[in-house]
C-alpha cells in the first residue's frame, strides 16, 4: 500500500543570486573543482514539523542541496526532474543553498534549472489490515489513516498472487481526511 497526499507547493524566486568559487588548482590541486553556489532564505509555512521535496525541472551538472548547512542530497543532473526531500520546523526561516558544479560535457550549459518546493502534509498509514474471504474469493482491506492538516490522500492498494507474484487487483481509493483518524474499507 502507498499512501500519496496531495501537495501544496510553495513557489521560490525565479531569479537566484549566484556566487562563484573559482579555485586555484595551480596553487593547490586537490582544491575542489569550480563550483556556484546559489542562496535564499525560505520561511516554512504553519507549525509543527514540515516535510517536502525541493523539485528541480531539468538541472544540469553536479547538484548538492543544503538546508541550514546540512546535506539534503545531491545527483548528477541531465536534464531529467530530480527531487530531493526536505524537513524542517513550520515558521522557521530557513538557509537553502545549492551548489553547482559543471558538468563537463556540458559546462556552457549547467545549472539548477526552476526550482521548487512542494510541501507534504504529515499524513500516514497507521493501520492496513487485509481480510480474505476464501469461500468468495474476495479480499478487503481495513485501513486508517492519520493526518495532522486537512489533506486530499490517494491510497492505492494491489493484490498480487503468493504463487506468481502478478498483479490479482489493484485499486486507488482518493478520501480527503480531516485531522485526526480517519477509518474505511477498501474491497478488492
């Protein structure tokens, strides 16, 4: 079972400003590579724990992220979306930094691309319970849900056959909770 909630997406500034390391490679040449690094400050919205993923549309180079100085993750860009996740305290203002390094195939070219911060509710699975009724040849599932904000969630379930391991059902169920528990059953 994979529980996906809607996501609200806090949109950052278009425009970066960007700083450049240039290191002197004759004068000491385990410098790291040239890099840019690009800053802003992010103010997280509500209280309590938030939980997100920076997007990047179609960044080129070596990207590292930074939150606060901390390590988020990074990835060789290719043009291809990439996503990294990202935690942090409601109303807290926030230090993002990427880093950039040039990819040298296409170094004209590098760069983090538009940026993006989605923002995920607090929203888990706190039970999955599956029933089958052999004599009709039925499967249901008993689920509850919990979330901390009113969110739209998409809980999608599949069944598959001990023996082959092939897909037997599969179902997507779409409740938009309330905060706090919520209880259902699926029949599949």
């Amino acid at each position: 079972a994979e529980l996906a909630p809607a996501s609200e997406t806090l949109q950052l500034p278009a425009e970066w400003p960007g700083t450049a390391s240039l290191p002197d490679r004759r004068a000491d040449p385990k410098a790291p590579e040239a890099a840019v690094w690009y800053r802003r400050a992010v103010t997280l919205p509500g209280s309590g724990e938030v939980t997100g993923q920076l997007c990047f549309d179609h960044p080129v180079g070596r990207i590292d992220a930074f939150l606060n100085g901390v390590p988020l993750g990074g990835f060789a860009g290719n043009g291809l979306p990439q996503r990294l996740p990202v935690r942090g305290l409601g109303g807290a203002t926030l230090s993002l930094a990427v880093r950039v390094a040039p990819a040298r195939w296409r170094a004209a070219e590098c760069g983090p691309g538009p940026m993006r911060l989605e923002l995920l509710p607090a929203t888990r699975i706190d039970g999955l319970f599956p029933v089958f009724d052999p004599g009709g040849k039925a499967l249901q599932v008993r689920y509850r849900l919990a979330t901390a904000s009113p969110v739209t969630a998409e809980l999608r379930l599949e069944a598959v056959t001990a023996a082959t391991g092939r897909q037997a059902a599969r179902r997507t169920l779409t409740a938009p909770l309330a905060p706090g528990t919520t209880d259902g059953v699926v029949r599949l």
